[in-house]
C-alpha cells in the first residue's frame, strides 16, 4: 500500500488504542493500559514518520 493510503489506517489505530488506553486507565487496569499505551505510542510514532515524509 501507498503512504498516502496508510495514513487514515495509523490515525484510527492511533485514535482507537488511545480510548482503549484511557478505558483500562479509568478501569485501574494498568498492565493492558500499558500494553495499549506502547501500542498507541507505536502509531503515533509511525505517523510521524509517515508525514514527515510528505
């Protein structure tokens, strides 16, 4: 797939293990809020890359 077509696909993974995140943070879960936070921080990670490109 082009960049272009994975940007949308990064920012809903992005946005959705960031819910995710703050759920099982709320819910005092932490060990699967910091998978989810390492998770979150992947994507955001890779976004940047992505656009940084661009």
């Amino acid at each position: 797939m082009n960049e272009r077509r994975l940007l949308p696909v990064y920012l809903l993974g992005a946005a959705g293990s960031a819910y995710v995140f703050w759920y099982y943070v709320s819910a005092s879960a932490f060990l699967p809020a910091l998978v989810f936070g390492l998770v979150t921080a992947a994507f955001v990670a890779r976004l940047r890359i992505l656009t940084a490109d661009s």
